[in-house]
C-alpha cells in the first residue's frame, strides 16, 4: 500500500473519528441535562453551575494558551523524536507551573465567606484542573490519535451516564452530579498519561528551555482572553 494511500485512509479515519467524537458531545448533554435538572432542581442545578464557572476563571489560568501553543509548534516537529520529545517535556512543565500558580491563587480565594456554601463543590470541580494538565489533549491532536480520543471519550460518557443514574437521585446528589465530570475527566487523563509513553519517553532526561516558550504562550493567552474580557463588559 503506498503512502499516499496509507495518508488518504488516516485522514478519512480521523474525520469521521471527530465527527462522532463532536456528535456524542452534543447528544450527551441532551440525555444527561434533562434528568439532572428534573432530580437535583433548579437550586441544586444553579449551585453546579455556578461553582463551575468560577473554576472555569482558574482553569482558564492554568491553561495560559499552551495547548494552543503546543498544537501549532509541535505538529512541525512531531517526525523528530528528540526534538518532539524534550518539546513535550517543557510543555508538560510549564503547564504544572501554571497549575500549581492557580492553585494558589484558589486556595487564597477559597477564604472568602461568601463562598463557605460553595467551598466543596468548587473544590471538586478544581481537581479537574489537574487532570487536564495531566492528559495532556495537545499531545494527542498533535500525533492526530483522533480515533483514541473519540473510543475514550464515549467509554467515559457512558460511564458517566450510568453513574448519573445510580448516584443522583435526589435533590441533595448535587455534589454527586459535579463529581461525575471530574470522574469522567480523570479517568480520561490517567489513561492519557499512560497511552503517552507510546509517543514519549518522560523517562529521558533534557536540558530543558522554557523561556523561548513564554512569549508565545502569554501572546495566544492574551489574544484568547481579550474576547471573554470585552463580552463581560458588554453584558
């Protein structure tokens, strides 16, 4: 089979991996919302909310625009293995920086007394911030592993789903339905972490450079953050 044919047949796979991957993640929610909303009400559904969305701030931190920036810059180094290899050692470093900067930033806002109410839901969301940190998403768009993403996200949706069933059936299972999310997202990281080693070796030891990788980051950073900052004034 020649490598135009090999390169056709991946393409073709991976197109209709993202369509079923981006088709469950809208269906999901059509399923799970509905029953969620009619068992916890609209006092435990406004407390998962909103408790997301403050975390959402802090996720938005440890982030700092680096999947973006590892996505553009190591897909053009991806064929070579050492250089690939160290590129992805400084991201994953840098973003366990950034995660443990946001960390302190929510254990500092935490100590407010007007979120004593919302102190373990905003907890729980937060331990999502270190699974996306550790999964590592960027790594696998970049080796274009779109069929392992779209058989690991629908594994954890019906996890999630059946756990949903089993755990929350009273008004008070809110921090159950919050839980749920941070499940799914860890169990999708512990897997990330492992399936890695195929495209990385962590073991090896670099002398890595973070600085030429700062200006980029906080760039894509402030160019994704400008938009959320313009509609929360307009609003």
């Amino acid at each position: 089979m020649s490598d135009k044919v090999v390169k056709q047949k991946s393409i073709t796979i991976n197109l209709i991996a993202n369509g079923i991957k981006t088709l469950m993640s809208v269906l999901f929610p059509l399923i799970t919302f509905p029953y969620a909303s009619r068992v916890l009400g609209a006092a435990g559904i406004g407390k998962v909310n909103y408790a997301s969305s403050i975390i959402s701030y802090f996720s938005l931190f440890a982030a700092l625009g680096i999947s973006t920036y590892a996505v553009r810059e190591g897909s053009r180094i991806r064929d070579d293995k050492e250089r690939f290899n160290k590129f992805a050692k400084e991201m994953l470093n840098i973003n366990l920086m950034t995660t443990f900067l946001s960390y302190i930033c929510l254990v500092i806002f935490l100590c407010l007394p007007v979120l004593s109410n919302y102190k373990n839901l905003l907890i729980i969301f937060s331990v999502g911030i270190v699974f996306t940190t550790i999964g590592m998403e960027w790594l696998f768009i970049i080796k274009e592993e779109y069929a392992y993403i779209t058989k690991r996200a629908i594994l954890f949706q019906f996890v999630s789903l059946a756990l949903l069933f089993l755990l929350v059936r009273s008004k008070e299972d809110y921090v159950w339905y919050a839980s749920l999310t941070v499940i799914s997202s860890g169990g999708s990281a512990i897997l990330n972490f492992f399936y890695s080693r195929k495209f990385v070796d962590w073991r090896k030891k670099y002398h890595c450079e973070y600085r030429k990788h700062i200006k980029p980051i906080l760039l894509i950073f402030g160019t994704s953050l400008a938009p959320s900052i313009v509609v929360s004034i307009v609003i």
